[in-house]
C-alpha cells in the first residue's frame, strides 16, 4: 500500500464552509452534481442517521501541508444488528480534489477494522476503484438508475454548459413533444463562452432530442450515438468535431437523492 502523504482531521459544525467549499470546487468540473443549499446539506448528507438504527456520524478533511483536498462524510452503525456481525459503513459523501486525496480516503477507510461492510450506494460511473484494487470483484458493484434528463429549451440547454474547444456545430433536432425545440440550430463554443440560434444552414447531425441530451451530457458521444443509430450524419467527417466539442472530464452523475 502506497503512504499518505498527507493528514485527516475530524471537523465540526463550525467547519462546514471548508466542506462547502470543497464539493463547489469538485463540482466545478463535472456535469450533473446539483447545487447545495443550507438545507439540502442539513436534510441529506449532514443529517444524523435515523433513530431506528441508531449510528454515528463521521466527517473528515484530508490535507497536505495544510491545504484542504477532499472529505468524506460516512456513518457507522450501533444498533438493530445481530450480535455476530460487525457494523457496516455507509459512505455519504466522498470529495476530492487530487488523485493522491481520494486514495488517502480509501486508505483511511481501510484502516476501520471495526466495520464489516462498506456501502457506498451512489457512486460516480467513471469512479477509479475498480483500476486500483488487485481485486476488483470484491466491490460487488451493482448498476441502478441515475440521471434523468429531458431538455425542454434547447436554445438555452446549449449555452448552460462549458465546453473544452471552438467549434461551430450545426445539427436539426427533432422533437415531438415540445414543438419550439425543432428545426435547425447552429451552437458556437470557445473555452470561455458559448452561443445557440436557429440557423438555416445545412446541419451536420440530424438526431432525435432525447439523443441531444445524452451528448450534452456527454453520457454518450455522437460517434458513439451514431454506431447505435442515435443520428443521422448528413456531414461526412463532423463526428470528430462533435466529440472534441461536446467532451466532459468526466462522466455525468448526480451525488443526492431527491
């Protein structure tokens, strides 16, 4: 096992800023995590473990040199369990900003012999577990329902998001139950802006509305939507262009149940 570098400490109330904090900058980057309120922290990831089972509730910051990297949010159960088996823990939260803070967190998990199982019930897809371990097997991964995204304005779904290049990209969507989002639109992009109108220049992609939002998402690519005969292509060679435009770092999830 490879040392940690740096150092967990236990936070309080009075530290939820530095948590707060920590999720927008791991947020900043990815596609899907929601905005937190005061209260959506309060009722979902800080919130004591129910009553009929009893628990504790753990948060931690790692840091190195001082500076903030991740936290984790986790609880532990006391009670409601058969005498013979050992408390499980149940992930919450778990942030970084470095690759070297999200494998401290795994070796401070680790390091719990008092538990039996650790749950972790909502986990990013592109999560790098799985390439870590010597036995990936062992995390009995199963697959469950994620995001759901439908766009409903796709003038203004277009220009919410950042993208990586310039480009421009002409496409037409077709849309059956929201009318105003058929027809030709042209979106330009830059690292730091992006602009979305209706155009009456040839369209590249031609593609269903449902399939716009999987490649804004970038949950899938339009190369990828094209093999499964998402799109059509009426421009040789635009696929290229569509992938390097619509790429994400990473893949979309969203962390809280609601």
């Amino acid at each position: 096992a490879q040392s940690v570098p740096g150092a967990f400490r236990e936070v309080g109330d009075d530290d939820f800023r530095l948590v707060e904090e920590l999720y927008q900058s791991f947020r900043a980057e990815r596609t899907g995590y929601l905005h937190r309120t005061p209260l959506s922290w309060e009722r979902n990831i800080l919130t004591p473990p129910p009553k009929p089972w009893g628990g504790v509730l753990g948060k931690v910051v790692y840091e190195e040199e001082g500076k903030p990297l991740g936290y984790l949010v986790y609880t532990i159960e006391t009670v409601n369990r058969p005498a013979h088996r050992e408390p499980n823990l149940i992930i919450r939260d778990l942030v970084w900003l470095e690759t070297s803070a999200y494998r401290a967190m795994w070796s401070y998990l680790s390091h719990m012999d008092s538990v039996g199982n650790i749950l972790w019930q909502n986990v990013p897809p592109d999560d790098p577990l799985p390439h870590l371990l010597l036995e990936p097997r062992m995390l009995n991964v199963t697959l469950g329902d994620g995001i759901m995204a439908r766009i409903v304005d796709v003038e203004r779904a277009l220009t919410l998001r950042r993208y990586p290049v310039a480009g421009t990209l002409t496409f037409e969507v077709l849309d059956e139950l929201c009318p105003w989002n058929r027809g030709r639109w042209q979106l330009e992009t830059s690292a730091t802006e992006a602009s979305a109108c209706r155009t009456n220049t040839s369209p590249q992609l031609r593609m269903p509305v449902s399939t716009l939002a999987m490649i804004i998402f970038n949950q899938i690519s339009a190369t990828e939507a094209a093999r499964m005969g998402c799109l059509d292509v009426l421009e040789p060679g635009a696929l290229s262009l569509w992938d390097a435009v619509m790429r994400t770092a990473y893949r979309p999830f969203c962390a809280d149940d609601f």
